[in-house]
C-alpha cells in the first residue's frame, strides 16, 4: 500500500490568526517560514486588493523560484498573474473527474448548494486532481467521499491510472517546451510548473525518460539554437548568445571550447565552408 503523507498548512504573508469571509479564523504560518512541494493561493473577497500586495506577489515568486508547484484556486489564479508565475492547471487532464454541468437536485443535498465546490477550477476539484497524480483515481474518489458525502453522484466513474506511456509523452511535451521556450531566461522550477510537478518528481521522470536532467536538456536546447544561428545570420558572437538564453558571449565561448574544442567564431567559419562547398558540387 502506498503510505504517502499529506501535510497541509495555512500560509499567510505575516502569519497568525486570518480571517476567512465565512469569519472562520484560522490560524497561519509565514509564508516561506520553510519549503513546500504545492502551495494552492486561494481566491475571495480580497483578492483585488492583493494584487497590489507586494510582498505577497515576492512571496508567491519565491515559493515558484524554490521550486513549488504554484496552484491557483478559482480567482486565486489572478494573483498568480499578478506575481508573474506561470499558471499551472491540475485539473486539465482530468476533465472527466467531474460530470461537467451536472448538479443533483433535491433541497436535501446541501452540498448541492455550492456550485464552487465543484467548480473545475475550484479547490476541492485541484486537490484531488493531486492526489489523484500522486495515489490514482480511485484514491481520489475515496477521499472525495469523505470530504463530501454522497459526491460519488458528480463523479464519473475513474478509468484508472496513468500508464507509463502518458508519463512518457508528458515527459516528451517538456522536453518540447523547453525547445520551444529555451531562448528566454526559464528556469526548472518553469519546467515542472509546466509539467505539473514538484522539481523533485520532474527531476526523476525527465532522467528516465529524455536520458539527462532538465538543466542538462535546456543548455543542450540552447546550444544546438545558438549553432543554427552562428550559420543562418551575422549576428555578432554577444548577440547570438543573448537570443538563446545564454548570460554572455563568454557563456556561449566556454560551451563551446568545452564541448567542440572550437571557438564560436571557428564554427561557424566552417560550417559556412561546408556549406559553400556543398552548393558548389550541387550540379
């Protein structure tokens, strides 16, 4: 049996006691007091004026740079924007979790009554689409049930697991993100809010499956773009550095002695050589 462990926390900028707009007071941890693998930001009343929070948006980018998964919850997602974090949607693949539209009826169904809870962007639908990434579906209906009994009525019934084929293409759709993106300043806590998981899950799956790290995959991306562009322009060695994501000219100068033992220069002299002398042998 799989004995994983949730500990869930309230986090709040200055921690204490908060106020929920039921006036429920809970009590907080300061927000960044220490690491966390997901980290939902909740939506509510007060969400307009937190988007001017400024030290509220640095803590949600901090909890991104360190490498969480950020989630927002409903209109939580607009202080993620606010921060400039990339938005990260849980619930996407697993769309058929929930009968889309449908609603039981019957006044004695008081769960009936909060649309919000079923809401695909809403918390209870992000949380389990977590446990149902890390323990499978059928966990996820089981805690469903507890939380809000008789659920099982908006649920569709669970097709089970992801095989390790989808791991395989998700893990093969970062790798194309990272192509895609590679020419501006992403980081591996980008990639796995990309891929929809903590740093350290990204980490293992994308070794197994791309056969190197993350980081090893997103400066190989950034080589082979900067090599394309020594040969297609004339841009100087600094600015074809700076198109592919690299610091510096001399970032771009050490990869290349380190890996072809040649000088950025030196290549793209000869493979424009090459090239000439290819046209020049085509009848």
């Amino acid at each position: 049996m799989n004995e994983r462990r949730y500990l869930v926390r309230v986090l709040s900028v200055s921690g204490g006691l908060v106020r929920g707009t039921a006036r429920m007071k809970v009590w907080s941890e300061v927000l960044g007091s220490s690491p966390v693998d997901i980290a939902f930001v909740a939506g509510g009343d007060g969400v307009s004026a937190a988007t001017c929070d400024a030290r509220l948006l640095g803590s949600i980018r901090e909890a991104h740079r360190k490498g969480s998964l950020v989630i927002g919850v409903a209109d939580g997602r607009s202080l993620i924007e606010a921060a400039g974090v990339p938005p990260a949607d849980v619930t996407g693949g697993l769309s058929s979790l929930f009968r889309q539209g449908h609603r039981a009826t019957g006044h004695t169904d008081v769960a009936a009554q909060l649309h919000d809870i079923y809401d695909p962007g809403g918390a209870l639908f992000s949380a389990l689409s977590i446990v149902s990434r890390d323990l499978g579906m059928p966990r996820a209906q089981e805690v469903g049930e507890r939380v809000i009994p008789d659920s099982s009525r908006r649920l569709f019934a669970f097709p089970g697991e992801p095989s390790e084929d989808m791991r395989r293409d998700k893990m093969r759709e970062a790798a194309e993100w990272i192509e895609q993106n590679c020419s501006r300043p992403i980081t591996v806590a980008d990639i796995s809010q990309f891929a929809l998981m903590s740093k350290r899950t990204l980490l293992r799956h994308f070794t197994q499956v791309i056969g190197m790290t993350p980081s090893d995959y997103l400066l190989k991306a950034r080589f082979e773009l900067a090599c394309r562009l020594l040969i297609s322009t004339a841009l100087p060695i600094d600015k074809v550095a700076r198109r592919c994501g690299f610091s510096s000219g001399m970032a771009l100068a050490k990869l290349f002695r380190r890996r072809l033992s040649v000088s950025a220069s030196e290549y793209r002299a000869a493979a424009r050589s090459q090239q000439d002398t290819a046209a020049q042998d085509k009848p």
